[in-house]
C-alpha cells in the first residue's frame, strides 16, 4: 500500500523544473498544476505514489505541465480512488509516454489515449500495456488514423488490448481491413471474443500471431470456429490452450493444420489441450496427432506432451524422435491393465532405470540403480512384494520432481517426511516401528531432523538424512500398515487374495479412514474396475489412488524389473 487514501505525495522534482523551466509564475497556471496533481491522487486512491513515479522523468513531466487537463482525464479514466491498483494502472500508462515517439503521439492526440484508457477500464495495467504497442510503425499510424476504432477494439479485448493491437500491426492482411473496413475487422475481433469464452485473454495473445492474425483476416469463419471449439474442448484451461497457440512455431503450424487441432482438442480435453499443442513444436505435428488419436487415456497423454526431457531443449531432434517413441510404446503396453481396471499404471520405469532413457545423465541412472537396490533390500527384510513398495513410495512422491531431484542431489536433511514422501505419522509411528523391528533404531539429528512444524495431520514431521532412511521409513511404515489390515482381515474371518491385500495395506497407509472406506466399497470389491472417468486422475479419491498403486505393481511385476 502506497500510504494514506487520498493522501498527495510532495510534487515530483521533474514536474518543478519544468515549472521553472518553463518560467512559469501565473498563479492560474501553477493552481492547474496543483490541482491536476490533486486529480490524479485522488484517482490513484492508495496508490497514489505509484501514479506520481512516472512524474519523476522529465519528458513525461513535461507532457504533464503542457498537459494537465489530459493527465487527469487519463487518470480518472484508470483509477477509481478505492485501491492501490488504481494508482498501478496509471502510472503504468503514464509510464508509456516516457518513450519519445508515444511521447509525440501523445501531442498529436491527446483525445485518442483517453479514449483507450476508458475503453480499457479501471484498476487495469492494459492500457499502459497497449499504448507501449504505439513503438511499433503500423500501429502508431493505425492509431493517428483511426484511434476512435482502436478504442473499439480496447473495449472489445479488455486486458488483453496489448494482444489485439498487435493483431492488427503485425498481420499486413488484418491491418489492410482495418484501415479499408475498420468495422469488419471491429466485428471479427467481437466474434472471436465471443467464440473463446473464458480464453478470451488467450485468444487475443494468439492474434498476435502475424500468421494467425492473417489467416483470421483472410477467413474469419475457420479461426472463429476453431477457437470456439477449442476453447469448448479445454474449457477451464481454455486460456492456456488458445494463448499457447501464440508460439511462432505453433502458430506455423496451426495455419496449416486448423482443423486438425481443434480435432486433437476435442480428443484430449481440459488442460491436455494446451500441453499438446505446445509438443507440436518439440515433437511434431504428427507425433502429436498419433497420441491424440490413440487409445492411451488422458493422464497417458498428458505424461507424453508435458514430459520434462521430451519438450526440454536438452536432447536433439533424434534423441528426442527416440524417446517419444520410447514412452508411447510404454503408454500402449500399459493399456491391458487399463481396460481391465480403468486406471492406468504410474509412468515409472525410466525412475526405475528400465523406461525410456534418452540423454538420462550419469548422476540420474546412479541414483535410480541406488533406489532399485535399496526397495529389493527392504522388500526382503520386511516380506513385502517389492513391485507394490515400488509403486506406493513412488505414488506417495518419490516420483514427484522436486523429491527425485532430491535424491539425486544427494544433499542432507532436505526430504520432508510429509510433504515430499507422504509418510505424514512418521514421527508419532517411529517407536512401535523400531519395536516391531521394522526399523533400525534412528537417531535424532543424525538419521532425521525434527521440523518443529505440523502437517496437515497436526503431527510434527521431519526432515530425513537422505534417501536411504527415506526407504527403510517408508518400507516400515508399509509393513506397520500391512499389519493394520491383516488384523482387520482376521478380527471378520476374511482371507484376502494378493491383490486385496496390496489393495487393503495401502487404504491403511493412504486413506483418511481405511475401515470406512473398505466397507463403502465392499471387500470382496476391492480389484473391481474404477467406476470414475475413465483416464482422468482423482487423487482425492482413495479408491483411485489404491487402484493406481495396485496396477503400478502388476505392471512392474510383468515388467520384471525389481
């Protein structure tokens, strides 16, 4: 908060030596000055000393003194006197005129920059946004010549203003039709504000595309409706979906391929859309096209187009063809126990050493062949099946990037008991699980490191040495589990099967209340197949969670990984 509302900071030095500059001594002229500062503050609200900063430069300043009614104008046009956003948008405006070719834009028309700035509205960063788009030839001269409909266009796009100027300066074509049929190109640009809903902002930054702001001046029925069914297909995410059109090399292709995108849209859906449509650039068109149009599930699909090393600049063009090839097949061998079970098995192979690897450092098949050995070490201390340990500590977070990276790191005392690896009673578990013999005695400063703070489970949790004893705490943590639903299983008569008993062990480790959720569901129901959405991870769904552990496992079973 920039001070006191209403509150008017002393005159800025710049404003006095234009005064003095200038020679004025009219008392008339300085009570102006004085009272389009007072204007201004109070326009500004809170913010009053963010309005007054672009002051302090000596061109705006002068612009200032030769043009107070204008700044107030302006100002009033921006800010609304309630907060310190206001006094942002102004100064962000006034800011614009610090450059000398929208300084004498501003000279030539004064009227024009109001108009924007009412057009754009208040508490709004945009109009500044889009008078910093006048450096630009094309649009300065569009402006000189039709600024009332550029204000049309302002109000049209709200704060993407910036976006829709540039729509217009950068594609030769959709400028040609504003100067010759301003009202045509005024009603293309309502129509695509209309047809992307909630992606409007979106939208507008892939206008200004030069290729996309022509193709929508060439024929604007084909963009229009693409961007409505796009945007319809990522619904909330319909922003990120059309704003990720707005990449040169996307957009390159997207004027080639139109309809073959709103296709691949419709046929991944929500916040895939945008993620695909970002690997055409890294993967290709095709690749993109091949996965879309797949049986893979949508989780399936979202591991592929958003893969760190996939679409990271790291590889070259055929290690990366190699390793897309290398994850889609493992997404398709993953698709017998996705049809059985409707959900699909965590991706983590190449965490395991054994997926795909392309350009995988040394550092990084170190600490996977480490983690391999270290669950096969525990597995057969506790009895417990390694695939399933395996697929729980990595669903739990071993394979979330921030923890990996971690482990791979090798740094001490940096891995949350709770939020990195999910084992949220580790500390309050610790003495039965070493009174069992599960876990070694660990020693306080020297295996783990007390937090002092409670996790959302209102125990204290701990930061562990490395991931060594992460294992071994985690394995023990299973164990104890296992134990909880193998005396659930005997205190009622029931005799689980492998799979129920994996099932079981980990509704005790992961479930709120394990019991409840058992019986909801019913035990001999345990292995039946997911009855959510097919291919869309719940993770607040216990039973979506149990499931995606439990294939995970049988997929690393047949794998023979561990």
């Amino acid at each position: 908060m920039d001070g006191e509302k209403g509150d008017r900071p002393a005159c800025p030095e710049a404003v006095i030596r234009e005064i003095k500059k200038q020679a004025l001594t009219d008392s008339e002229q300085i009570t102006r000055i004085k009272k389009a500062l007072d204007g201004i503050a109070k326009a500004a609200g809170y913010g009053a000393k963010s309005a007054f900063y672009s002051l302090r430069n000596d061109r705006v300043a002068a612009l200032f003194v030769n043009n107070v009614d204008d700044f107030v104008e302006m100002a009033k046009a921006l800010g609304d006197g309630s907060n310190a956003l206001g006094g942002d948008a102004i100064s962000w405006a006034f800011d614009a005129l610090r450059d000398e070719k929208i300084a004498k834009l501003f000279e030539q028309n004064s009227a024009g920059f109001i108009g924007i700035a009412k057009a754009v509205g208040k508490n709004s960063r945009a109009a500044g946004n889009a008078f910093n788009t006048f450096r630009d030839r094309t649009i300065s001269s569009l402006f000189l010549q039709n600024s009332a409909g550029l204000a049309e266009m302002a109000k049209i796009s709200g704060n993407s203003v910036a976006w829709a100027f540039s729509a217009i300066g950068n594609g030769d074509r959709m400028a040609d039709l504003f100067v010759k049929k301003p009202k045509a190109a005024i009603d293309a640009f309502a129509e695509i504000a209309k047809a992307a809903g909630k992606g409007k902002e979106g939208a507008f930054q892939a206008l200004g595309n030069r290729e996309i702001s022509d193709l929508l001046a060439m024929d604007q029925d084909i963009v229009i409706d693409a961007f409505a069914r796009i945007a319809k297909a990522a619904g909330e995410n319909a922003d990120q979906a059309l704003y990720s059109l707005s990449h040169d090399k996307t957009a390159g292709i997207f004027v080639k391929h139109t309809q073959e995108f709103v296709k691949i849209a419709e046929a991944t859906g929500d916040s895939t859309v945008a993620a695909a449509f970002d690997a055409t650039r890294y993967i290709g068109f095709d690749s993109v096209s091949q996965v879309a149009f797949s049986e893979i599930p949508i989780d399936g699909k979202a591991r592929i187009f958003s893969g760190k090393r996939l679409i990271s600049d790291t590889l070259d063009e055929s290690q990366r063809s190699k390793l897309f090839e290398q994850i889609f097949n493992e997404e398709k061998s993953m698709l017998p126990l996705f049809r059985k079970f409707g959900v699909k098995p965590s991706g983590i192979l190449g965490f395991l050493g054994k997926g795909p690897n392309i350009g995988e450092p040394p550092e990084t098949k170190a600490a996977e062949s480490a983690i391999v050995s270290k669950i096969g070490e525990v597995s057969r201390k506790l009895d417990l099946d390694p695939n399933f340990f395996a697929a729980a500590i990595f669903q739990e977070g071993l394979a979330a990037p921030k923890t990996f990276d971690l482990v791979i790191s090798g740094k001490k005392f940096e891995i949350n008991s709770s939020d990195d690896i999910g084992m949220d009673s580790f500390l309050q578990d610790l003495p039965i699980l070493v009174r069992k013999g599960y876990l070694r005695e660990l020693r306080e400063n020297e295996d783990y490191v007390k937090t002092g703070n409670a996790n959302h489970m209102n125990v204290e949790s701990a930061r562990l040495k490395d991931y060594s004893v992460m294992i071994e705490a985690f394995g023990a943590m299973l164990a104890l589990r296992r134990d909880y639903f193998m005396d659930y299983c005997k205190s009622r008569g029931l005799k689980p099967s492998q799979g129920q008993a994996m099932l079981g062990t980990y509704y005790f480790f992961n479930a709120s209340d394990p019991v409840k959720t058992i019986e909801n569901i019913g035990f001999r129901h345990l292995e039946d197949r997911y009855s959510g959405k097919p291919g869309l991870k719940d993770i607040n769904d216990p039973r979506y969670n149990a499931l995606r552990v439990y294939v995970t496992a049988l997929y690393l079973q047949e794998s023979g990984i561990i």
